[in-house]
C-alpha cells in the first residue's frame, strides 16, 4: 500500500512535471513569464506546490482502497504519518523534475525521465521488497527511505533519524539542481 502510494505520487510529481516544464520552455511561456515581474523562483515554487496538490489524491484513493478493500487496519496517526511522509517525499522528485524540464528539450526529456523514474521506483523498493545487495544499493535512493520510512511508522511506531536525513539531503541535492537549471537557463531563455 505504502509502495503503491508512493509510486503514484512519484509519478505525479515528476514525470507529468518533467515533460510540461521542458515543452512550456520550449513553447517560450518561461520566456513571457520573464518578462513580467514574476521572480523566476515563483515559477518554480508554483511548479511544486502544484504537484504537491496533484499528488494528494494517488495517497487517499491507494490509502482508502488499502484500509476498505485490503482491510489494513492502523491508528489513524499512522495513517497520518504515512500520508505526509509519502507527500512530503514529492517534494523530492518535483524539484528533481524542474532540473529536469529546464535542462532538456521535449524530445529528449520523456526518455530520460522514464530512466529515471524506472531506477527510484525498482532500486527504492516501490514495486517489490528489496532484500541482499539490492537492498544495500537501494538504501541510498530517496524513494527507498520514503518507503522506509513509512513501514517504520506502520511496524515499529517510530522512525530512524538516518532516513530522515537521507530525505533532506536528496530534496537539498535536488533543489539545489533546480536552481542552478533555472538560473542557466536564465540566460538563454
């Protein structure tokens, strides 16, 4: 259930995202909203508000099929804590998406980005459990310690402060990538 959320808002967030910012780049509205007073960054922080309202309905469908049909049973703080903890790892994936979008041109994005998207979601555990070297690998991608981090909350009650950090420093890692994509595309654009 945590995986299949999970997935889903990865998907949200950056594949629909990767694939709009390079077209509208493209198209030249990043170029008209230069010319207004916008400040380039609210573009991009409007980019990842969006996805993190767009992603918000993947976690309640796959959380209430969970709980209705597959008869989870939980606190509702687990819930909870699940469910922000799977939303709070899209921010991880929309500022990857604008590094992304703003580097790419439209015919060269959908490719790489499905790369992408197919390493976090196989190497994070998102699809099937991880176990041996894979495991080992995997611990170090964004998408595992969402994954971890949620299953810690639902098994233990408690979560492991390395999985936290592994979460600030892939969004710090991935931000930082969105920044400096916009402001070289600043530029050109």
């Amino acid at each position: 259930m945590v995986g299949m959320a999970s997935f889903g808002t990865l998907s949200g967030a950056f594949n629909n995202n990767t694939i709009r910012i390079s077209q509208e780049r493209k198209d030249g509205w990043i170029r008209q909203l230069r010319l207004t007073p916008l400040p380039a960054n609210a573009y991009v922080v409007a980019k990842v508000l969006t996805s993190m309202v767009t992603t918000v309905p993947s976690i309640v469908i796959v959380f209430l099929l969970g709980r209705f049909y597959g008869h989870v049973q939980m606190p509702i703080w687990k819930w909870v804590a699940c469910a922000v903890t799977i939303w709070i790892g899209t921010l991880i994936f929309a500022a990857l998406a604008v590094a992304l979008g703003y580097k790419l041109n439209p015919d060269s994005v959908q490719p790489v980005t499905i790369a992408v998207f197919f390493f976090f979601s196989i190497f994070g555990g998102l699809w099937f459990a991880l176990s041996g070297a894979l495991e080992k690998f995997g611990e170090f991608t964004p998408t595992y310690q969402i994954i971890k981090i949620s299953t810690d909350v639902i098994g233990q009650g408690r979560v492991a402060l390395v999985n936290v950090i592994g979460i600030i420093v892939w969004f710090a890692i991935f931000a930082v990538l969105a920044t400096l994509a916009v402001r070289s595309t600043a530029e050109t654009v």
